[in-house]
C-alpha cells in the first residue's frame, strides 16, 4: 500500500491527538481530503472502526472493478486505496483504526474534542464526516437458521473472488451487486444460479441486459419471481430450498456458496447524536463548502445529502477539495488563499 504508519496513536483527556481537519470516515473520499488539505498545508487524523483504511471498498469488494474514476479506464477498489494512500502519503496524516467515533465536544477555544468508543481523545478546529453510509450491516433475508451456515458457506459480501472459482453458486438479489458479482464470478465458477423474486430488477439497464444474455446463452441458470426460503448442509451449507411462485413444493439446489446480496444495511450510529440536521439518514450540507448546520463540521461523499446529490466516488471527491478550501479559512481567517495548480507547484509535502 504505502509508507503511511497505520498505529494508532495515544490520545488522553489532558493530550489529546491534535490536528486541522479530524475526518471521520477512512474511506476513498477522506483519504483523498488527506491529499487536497495537505496541498494547503493542513494537517488530517481520520477515524475509521475498520481496521484498515479503504472503507467499503477494502472491506467489502477489493477486487472489484470500478470504470468512472478520471483517468482510469479501470481500476479495482483494493488499487484505488492504494494509490489515494500513495497519493496522501507526503501529507504524513494520523489513523485511529478500528475505532468508533462516539462523543462530540465543544471546547472553550472554540475546537472540537472527539472520542472514540475506547477512549481515544481527538481535538481539531474542524471535523469533516466522511463515513459513506455510516456503520453498516448487510440485508439479511428471513431464513431461520440462516446464521447457522454464517462462514460456512453463506457469505453476505464478496471479498476475494478467487474464494469462488471452480465453486457452484446461489446468487439472491435483484440490485446491482447480485448483477455486478453473477456477471464476474460467471467467468470463474464452476455455475452460478441468480434467484429474484420478481421479474424486474433494481440495477443498471446494461448490467441487466448481460445477465440476461448470459441466461440466453445457457452461461448463468436464471430464477425469476423465486426465492431462497431454506437452508440445509452439516456444518457447510449443502442445499439451498427455492420457493416459486404458483409452485407448492420447493426446489432444492446443490451449491458451494449461498450469496444474499440485497445491499447494506446504513445506520448512522452516534453521529445522529451530533446536532446535525438529519434526512433520511444522511446530513444536510450547503453544496457551497458541504458545511453542516453546525460551524465547524462538513460531510463529504456518500453520508451528505443536498438537492443533486449522486453518490459516486468521484463526487465527493469534489466536496472534499471545497471542504478544504472552507476548512483553512476557518483556521486562518485573514490569510488570503490563492488557488495554485500542482502542475506549476508540484506537491509539497511534511517534513
């Protein structure tokens, strides 16, 4: 990945870990406002209860292609972390991994003191969340012994694809990650059976048109206004029981793998404690610097909400560089800033 030390460091009451901008959320678009602050001459800490930097995509599809970076015709998720850590890297900033951030405060000096779920104490001038959908959990369908085969054959995200080569699948799900992972893991399974329980599905009209070019062909087994009701295996997941509608009997299927993928699951967690204005689980923000409704504190990427907004990546990689612009005049309330382009500057980093 690169250089940056990812040990967390000691933050007390009476020594807390300073920094201008504390970003909670580790995910591309707070490791990206590491890089944009840095060309400012702004320090970052980020707080992430993962236990390693990258958000969703470390931590749910690494190895997923991604095609709507500038610049990148395609990249996996696992490689655009790295090189967002590469590029933050000579901004040296600070990791509190594996942590929640759980209590805001404001001191005398008109700053911020945070603490994470273990005690953990943050002060800064400026907080931008950067948490994507907040803590998540995926969307477990209502199968009764379904936490029995929990690793053991039922998994709810895929991480490395390689889990499933040569294996025979159950995909569930009508969205784009059921599409996405049928039309990639086709090509490296032993058979992969897609099961929704309509006939229309929730994804991108392209991706919808490869899976069913892919049933066409006999490359994919396709199940529509179907879904999985039972589970069966000793141990390991065996047999998954299909119901249908109009038939009274299940169908049972042999399998490797059963994959749920009905999505996740966002909860915003202790940031709804926070005073910020809140719809529909995500904050409010004024698209001139992504600011909340309190001073001091910004949301970026997928966790804000405005008239507009599109949750892509590259999006909040805009709000985050506007987010920085406000943050340093904030700090530095009669420095004049001026706009200089890193192809005249270069990139300067820390000593």
């Amino acid at each position: 990945m690169s250089d940056i030390d990812l040990k967390t460091q000691t933050g007390t009451p009476n020594n807390p870990i300073t920094t201008d901008i504390l970003i909670i959320g580790a995910g591309p678009v707070g490791l990206f406002a590491i890089f944009e602050a840095g060309l400012l001459k702004l320090r970052c800490h980020l707080i992430d209860v993962l236990a390693q930097p990258g958000g969703q995509l470390t931590e749910i599809y690494p190895k997923k292609p991604i095609y709507d970076i500038p610049g990148f015709p395609e990249v996996l998720a696992g490689d655009l972390i790295n090189n967002l850590m590469k590029q933050a890297e000579p901004f040296k900033p600070g990791f509190t991994l594996g942590e929640r951030a759980e209590i805001i405060q404001k001191t005398e000096d008109n700053q911020y003191l945070v603490i994470t779920d273990k005690g953990t104490v943050h002060k800064a001038p400026n907080i931008a969340i950067a948490g994507g959908l907040g803590c998540f959990e995926p969307r477990k369908p209502p199968i009764d012994n379904i936490t029995e085969f929990e690793n053991k054959g039922i998994d709810y995200i895929v991480k490395d694809p390689e889990k499933f080569r040569d294996k025979h699948l159950v995909i569930s799900g009508g969205g784009d990650s059921a599409l996405d992972w049928t039309i990639f893991l086709q090509e490296i399974a032993a058979s992969v059976t897609l099961i929704h329980r309509r006939t229309q599905f929730r994804g991108h009209p392209d991706s919808v048109q490869k899976v069913l070019d892919l049933s066409a062909a006999g490359k994919i087994n396709l199940i529509l206004n179907s879904e999985v009701t039972q589970l069966q295996g000793n141990q390991q997941l065996k047999t998954v029981g299909i119901a249908t509608d109009g038939m009274e009997e299940l169908t049972w299927t042999n399998c490797d793998y059963f994959l749920p993928l009905f999505g996740l699951s966002p909860k915003l967690g202790p940031i709804a404690d926070w005073g910020l204005n809140i719809d529909k689980n995500a904050i409010e923000v004024n698209t001139f610097d992504y600011s909340t409704n309190v001073d001091g504190i910004y949301a970026i990427g997928d966790i804000n909400t405005y008239s507009g907004k599109l949750k892509l990546i590259l999006c909040g990689f805009h709000e985050a560089t506007l987010m920085v612009q406000s943050a340093f005049k904030r700090i530095y309330p009669n420095k004049n800033l001026v706009l200089k382009y890193t192809t005249v500057n270069g990139v300067q980093g820390f000593e």
